[in-house]
C-alpha cells in the first residue's frame, strides 16, 4: 500500500476520564493506521478502551474524557486541530458511526426517511427528493422489507435487526470514507444477527467503504475484519491479519480470548433420580396475549436443563411461572411431584427457599444501598434463622464460595464491584438460601467472554457440589454447548424439540433448530460466506422474523 | 455613584459572607471527629455558609428570652420609634420592640414551619411508597384523592379549612401538613414506582419479605435522595404558606410574634422609606437558601455525583 492510501492514521493517542479530580488515563497512546476500503476490527473487554478509540476517530471525546496527547490524522486532515466547524462538515458526511443500540439512538418521534434524509441535505449532498429515492434503494441493498414503505414508520414500528440495517443505511447515505461500527450485533438475537452482519459487509464491499467494527465477539469479527487489534486496558495488545490473528496469536491474553469458549462441562450419567422441578402443560397469558403454549419439561438434580430461543420465545416467561410471579392460565408446576401454589404469595417460605433466582443484570438485581453483608446475609438470616456470629461465619463462607476474599469484601456496596464480581454475588444470595434449584436467567449474556467462562465454571462447580438443579434461559448456543445438559429450544411460546444435549447438537434437527444452530457465529472467516451460500441453495429463511 | 456604593457593600457583604463560612467550617471540622469530621473538611462554602447560618438561627431560637432585650408582647415605647442606641430596629405598631420580636419570631415562625414540613413529610411519604409497593385499589384510591385535593389551589383550600377548624398553631400546622403533603405523596410514589419495578425487587418478595421489610430496608435507602432534596424545597414552601397566611391575618394569631405578620403589621413604614418591616422578610429569605445550600450538599454526597 502506499501511502495516499492511508485514510486514517492515529499515532500516540491518549485519552483521559475524569474520576473526581483526577484525570485518569483511558487508553495509552495507541497508535492506528487505517486504508482506505479496509475493515479493522476492534477487539476487547469492557473497559479496554473500543469505544473511546472508535469515537476519538470522529475527533470526539464524551463529556468528562479528554482527549490529551497524539494525533488523530484523517485524509490529512489533524482533527484534534480541526475546528469544530470543520468537524461538522467531516462528520456525518466523509466519516459516519453506527452506534450498539439503534433503538436508542434513532428519535423515536421522527420517521425513518426523515432521519435518513437529514445529513445528505443538511450537507448539501443531495436535495430532500434525491435522498428519499437514495434511501430507498440503500434499503433494498440492506435486504429490508417493503423497502419502499419502510421510511414512512416510526422506529418503534420496526424489529431490532431492521432498525440496525437501517442505521447503516442512514450512516451509508452520504457514501462516507469510513464508517465506525460500534457493537452494532451485540443487542439482537443469533439469527438476526446474521443479517445485519451480511448486510454490513455487503454494503461496506460495494461502496468501498473503509471501517472500523468494535465489537467483542471474536467469531462475528472474523467475518468482518481485514485486520484485527486487540486492546487490553487501554493498551494496544497485538494487530494482525485476520487469518494470521485467528491461526497463530502471539500474545498469552490474545490466546485467553481465544480458549474462551472451550470450556466443557464433564459428561453427567442419565438422570435416575425423580425430577426436582416438571412443568406440566403450562400455558400463560400476559392479558390477552398469549406467551407460553403447552409447556412441559422436567429439571432433574445435578443437571443443567438450557432453555433457548430467541427474545420473544417465552423463555424467561416460563420461568415466571415457575417463580409463581405470573400464575398459568393452564397446567401445573410440581417440586418434588407435589403441585406448587401458582402465586408466590401463596407459597411457604419452604417452597420459596428451594426456587432461586440469578438475574441477567446484576446491576438491578442487587440493592445498591446494600452492603454484601445485609445482600447475602438476609436469605440466611430469613430462611435458616441464622443470628449474630453464624451469620458472618456463613456469610464469609458463601464469599468464599464464589472466590471472593471475605475480609475485602464483606462490607462493600455492589457499586464498588465489577460486573463478573457482582453476578458471583448474584450467585451466593441464591446459595445462601441452600436451595434445591437454580433458574439463572441470562447470567452471563451481560459479561465479557473471559468472566462469563469464569461465571460458568463456578456454577459448574457449585451445581457437583451441591447437587443443584439448574434451569440456565440463554440465546447463546456456545453457553448451552459448555454447560447444558439437556436442552429445551423454544420458539413463540412452543417447545420446539427438547432432549440430551448430545442428541440436540448432532443432526437430524428441527428447522428452527437447524437455524439456530446455523447462526452461531464460528471462528473460521469464511463461515458466514459459507453459511449464506448454503442457505440461499437450500432455501432456508434468512431469518425467523421474515 | 449610588450603584458603585451598592456594589461595594454587595462585596464586603460577600467577603464577610464568604470569611464567616470557611471560619464556620474551619471550627466544625476542629470539634468533630471521624466520618463526620471528613466530610465537614471537604464540604463546599456554600454548604458551610448554610450550616452556619442555620445554626445561628437555632442558637437564636433556642435562647430567645436570653438574648432578646425586651419581653415579646409588652409595649415598651411609643409607636414606630426610629432606629435607636435603646430600641436596635425601632418599634412597631403598638410600640414592641423590633428587635426582641425578630428572636422570638425566629422560635415560632421556624419552630412551625420545620414541624409542619416534617408532618408533612411523614404523612406523603408513607402513603406514596405504600401505594406504589401495594399498587392496585390503594394505589387508585389513594392517588385520586390527591388529585382531588391538588385541583384546589392551595392557598384557598388552606383558608377555607382555617376558617372552619379555626386558627390554632395547632390547627395551622395540621392543615398545612395535609395540604402539603399530597406534593410530597406524588414524588414519592413516583420516585418508589421506579425502584419497585427493579428485580431486587422482585427478588425480595420472591423471597418472601413483608411489605414493612420491603418498604424500609429495600426501597426507602433508594428514595431517600429526592426526598431530602425536596425537603428543602418543600420547607421553605411551608415558610412562604404560613408567612402568606399570617399575612392575610389566619396563621400565626398576634400577639405571638411572627415573621409573616410582622411585615403586615409594619407594612406602612415601605412608604416612609424605612427597611425594618423588609428585615423579617430578608430572614425568612436568608434561612430558605441556607437550607438549599445544605440540601444541595448533602444530595450530592448521597447521590455519588462525585463520581
């Protein structure tokens, strides 16, 4: 390559936060070289600095971070130089961001095509008309339905994955050199997930458009990227070529992320005793609609039953009424063979105790105002009528359980914890009620690849030692592959195939399931290639919703 | 010339203001000690400012008959005697003396004000976190008769209950309470139907907990911070509704001195030129931004803005 090709060029940068009165360092002076037509993946936890960086390539800070020392070059313009007039022009028109939620991000009180027109006018790209017939075509480039009416509705009246597409149609509309994607699959579904990404690359391919994607999901970025950085804490790890990062990782943190999804839990033997919990013929109704129709699977103890589906499958509804929070209008829930009341209200604190739950965000799961102590010791103290010394001894030991120094810890309050330490406290309030079964609700979905193993591995743990029953909801295959036993898909409020976890992954499938399982993304770059290819001969849907 | 003299007083007025503060927290920081002492070393002036004056006001009331020179209700001099060496701020309509009557005000008119505020918010705040933890038929009940008694306007609604329990500190302090209670019930049931609806939340009463343990332990500790804020707010309110209703001659009954009245009283002397009756308006004043300086302060500590 030569050097006129080089479209963005970051060298040194360093970014700043402020905590209090202290300025503190973000991301340390890395350094970025982009092509024009080239795709870099951005790779990292949640804190490694992606999002900054990807920002700070715009010439933008948030409020409260500073951009302190380096050069951000783009087309041989320095936009930590630029003026904020300049700035306006660039943005939007030669340099665009598709941003992790579009929910969020579109106005929700104006139309589609009015948001799409917006920058080509304002930037005097195109006139109002132009743009809308622009619009129109992008939108049939992004594969959306009724490409020609789809403009005309409000946000709220189009599907998550649609809203995405839309997005990058609306940032494509001024065809800008470069286009930062930032996480923009990490809130859909597996097989919607797919065809926001199809649809990226494709668009991304035609107009040459180069880009930056953050995301940190390795197998989605080696479908995207030409190359790909990985960043630690605001360090630069290591960059390579997609093939070469993938084949052969330098780095030991690198290869971490990379072992990531091995984790496999030991093979149980067949189920001999009776099951802990069994959902007879449930079904449930939110008002006049119906969610969940004629459920039933049986949760034994030492085994892990995986619910999956995709949003709006019924899935955590199903542990709703198990939970007794929505009675079912049909069917029964039996603990032990014995029928339990269907309102928690009416159930004894014995049946109460032995129905745990683990929420998806622990952030509201656990009272902020509440120390350790008072969040782990009040089950114990409730349930077991543990008082004074007991309690604290326990409470030391459940901390020990979920590897968590007691001493350190004990009096913290959650905002003092990090994400993975808070959902280890998730897990020891349920612990501490000595409970029979466990339903973890997406416990992991919230959590970087490498805690979320270390979150797996714990429960893993938990479950041989205290012979727990566990009912795991996810939309994460590569979690059902690591620690399910049986598996339970559900699709529109139906059980659509259930069995052994060795009999669900290996063919024949279900349709529904085949889909599934075909969307999870792999690590081999050419997967998704492959996969739409192989869809598109056998005719398969794209996707659930269409 | 007369602004250039304005704001040279304005100034020193500033700097005395500003010396006193950091003089106060100076002071309070050297005679606490612990938790308490940190957070008095790194409170901000203002804050420091409001604590100091609030607790002028206190020292003031508590020890009214100490420093007041004269008695309350006994006429000492003529009427509306000027500023003297015997008489600080002249004398009023009857011949009271000014002065002794400001110190005394300070007991009555802010002793029933911070317990109207107080009742006010035990009331509001009670019923609004049980109708948003209980929901349903209370909830529906308890939020439409607020809604009726928010569609009076509160100064008529205050008057025509006045008028018919008649005008009793006690009666005063009731009505207002009531009254001003409905504001305090719709933020609090607003402000606890955004926590209720958290899975801590759900976790508690999936556990099995009372609705007393739910109230106090679970939700209370995450509504405090608004409600703290509008207590202030809500204080200085109650002041300017007791001051208003003195002043139209149904709060506090003469002889017992009261800010409110007593800028009704002395009303007159405005046309002479004379300030004294703006004196207990300026107080009333005063005590209603140390109070937010204070509010202000401690909101910010327990809100974790910092961060």
């Amino acid at each position: 390559m030569t050097k006129k090709d080089v479209l963005l060029n970051i060298r040194g940068l360093k970014i700043e936060g402020k905590s209090g009165d202290d300025w503190l360092a973000i991301v340390n002076g890395v350094n970025l070289t982009l092509h024009r037509g080239e795709v870099l993946g951005l790779i990292g936890e949640s804190g490694a600095g992606k999002s900054t960086i990807g920002l700070a390539a715009m010439g933008f800070a948030r409020d409260g971070c500073r951009i302190s020392d380096g050069v951000i070059e783009f087309d041989g313009t320095d936009l930590r130089e630029a003026s904020q007039d300049q700035l306006r022009r660039l943005r939007g028109k030669r340099i665009a961001y598709v941003a992790q939620s579009a929910a969020a991000s579109f106005n929700p009180a104006h139309k589609l095509m009015d948001q799409y027109c917006e920058a080509p006018v304002r930037h005097g790209v195109m006139s109002r008309s132009q743009a809308e017939k622009d619009a129109v075509e992008l939108y049939r480039k992004m594969q959306l339905p009724d490409p020609e009416g789809i403009g005309f509705r409000f946000p709220h009246q189009v599907s998550g994955g649609q809203l995405q597409r839309a997005m990058t149609a609306m940032a494509m509309s001024c065809r800008p050199d470069l286009i930062i994607f930032d996480e923009p699959t990490t809130a859909l579904d597996v097989t919607t997930q797919i065809e926001v990404l199809a649809a990226i690359r494709d668009i991304v391919e035609q107009f040459g458009t180069a880009a930056i994607y953050i995301t940190h999901d390795l197998a989605v970025v080696a479908q995207m990227a030409d190359r790909i950085k990985i960043l630690l804490k605001g360090d630069e790890v290591e960059e390579a070529d997609t093939e070469t990062m993938l084949s052969a990782p330098k780095d030991d943190y690198t290869k971490s992320l990379w072992a990531v999804r091995s984790f496999q839990r030991a093979e149980q033997a067949a189920p001999r005793d009776k099951p802990v919990v069994s959902l007879r013929n449930i079904s449930a109704a939110y008002g006049p609609v119906k969610v969940l129709d004629d459920i039933s699977f049986d949760i034994h103890p030492r085994r892990t039953v995986a619910v999956v589906g995709e949003s709006g499958s019924g899935k955590s509804t199903a542990a709703r009424v198990i939970t007794g929070l929505l009675p079912p209008t049909r069917g029964e829930v039996l603990f032990d063979g014995e029928a339990l009341p269907p309102d928690y209200r009416k159930r004894t604190r014995d049946q109460l105790r032995h129905a745990q739950m683990i929420y998806q965000m622990a952030d509201t799961a656990l009272n902020p105002k509440l120390t350790l102590r008072r969040l782990i010791g009040r089950p114990a103290q409730m349930y077991l009528g543990l008082r004074g010394r007991a309690l604290t001894e326990r409470i030391r030991e459940l901390l020990d359980l979920i590897e968590l120094e007691p001493d350190q810890y004990i009096d913290r309050l959650p905002s003092e914890l990090s994400g993975g330490q808070k959902q280890r406290i998730g897990i020891a309030r349920a612990l501490a009620a000595e409970p029979r079964f466990i339903i973890c609700d997406e416990v992991t979905s919230a959590l970087d690849q490498i805690v979320a193993e270390g979150i797996l591995r714990l429960l893993d743990k938990l479950q041989s030692e205290f012979n727990l029953a566990y009912m795991f909801i996810t939309h994460d295959l590569a979690t059902v592959r690591a620690i399910a036993d049986d598996v339970v898909v559900m699709q529109k409020g139906r059980v659509v195939e259930q069995g052994p976890k060795p009999e669900m992954f290996a063919p024949p499938h279900e349709p529904y399931t085949e889909l599934l399982l075909s969307s999870v993304p792999e690590m081999d770059p050419d997967w998704l290639t492959k996969l739409l290819e192989q869809r598109s001969r056998k005719g398969l849907p794209q996707s659930a919703d269409q | 010339m007369g602004f250039l003299i304005f704001l040279f007083w304005a100034a020193i007025t500033l700097g005395v203001a500003i010396a006193a503060a950091w003089g106060f927290r100076a002071v309070a920081a050297a005679v606490t000690r612990g938790e308490m002492r940190r957070a008095l070393r790194n409170a901000p002036l203002t804050a420091s400012f409001g604590m100091l004056v609030i607790f002028i006001y206190l020292v003031v009331a508590i020890l009214a008959p100490l420093i007041a020179p004269f008695p309350e209700r006994t006429v000492v001099g003529s009427q509306f005697i000027p500023w003297s060496a015997e008489h600080w701020l002249g004398t009023d309509a009857l011949g009271r003396d000014m002065f002794s009557r400001m110190i005394y005000g300070t007991r009555n008119t802010v002793g029933i004000a911070f317990a109207t505020t107080a009742l006010a918010f035990l009331i509001g705040s009670v019923f609004g976190l049980l109708a948003a933890t209980v929901g349903g038929w209370l909830d529906q009940g308890l939020s439409r008769l607020v809604d009726v008694m928010m569609a009076i306007p509160s100064l008529i609604f205050a008057l025509l209950l006045l008028t018919i329990f008649g005008t009793s500190i006690l009666t005063l302090i009731l009505v207002i309470a009531v009254i001003d209670s409905t504001r305090v019930f719709r933020l609090a049931r607003a402000v606890t139907e955004g926590v209720v609806v958290m899975d801590y939340i759900e976790a508690a009463r999936l556990r099995g907990e009372g609705l007393g343990y739910l109230i106090t332990r679970e939700i209370l500790p995450n509504v405090t911070a608004p409600l703290v804020a509008e207590f202030g707010l809500r204080f200085c309110f109650v002041f300017l509704s007791i001051s208003a209703l003195s002043f139209l001659g149904l709060g506090i009954q003469p002889p017992t001195a009261d800010w409110g009245s007593m800028v009704r009283e002395n009303a007159t002397l405005i046309t002479f030129g004379d300030i004294t009756p703006l004196l207990p308006a300026g107080a009333i004043a005063l005590l209603t931004v140390a109070v937010n300086f204070v509010v202000d302060w401690q909101l910010y500590r327990a809100s974790g803005l910092k961060e």
